[in-house]
C-alpha cells in the first residue's frame, strides 16, 4: 500500500468532512491570513470553531 492511499485510509477512518463555502476571492485572503497566524486553512478554521464553541459555555 502507497503512502498515499495509507494517509486516505488513515483520514477515512479518523475524520469527517464538512463543506464550507464562501464567496470568490475568499479563500485566498483567508489562507493568506491562516499562515500569518502560522496555521493551515484546516486549522485556522478549527481554532475559530474550538474558540467560539468554548465562549459559548
């Protein structure tokens, strides 16, 4: 098995996916943002959620 199809296993099994749509040109500027604050887009956008989930307890 290749390196590649271990890691879509891997993922498969430990992960869900969740659309997200925003507007053109968007997601440019977010990624941009995202690695000025040393994150990828996943990661950014989980923080935020992680962040937000947690103000709201």
């Amino acid at each position: 098995m290749s390196q590649t199809q271990a890691s879509a296993k891997y993922n498969a099994k430990t992960y869900e996916e969740i659309k997200l749509r925003v507007k053109k040109g968007q997601k440019n500027e977010i990624k941009t943002y995202a690695k000025l604050q040393g994150l990828s887009l996943n990661g950014y956008i989980n923080k935020l959620i992680a962040e937000d989930m947690n103000r709201g307890l």
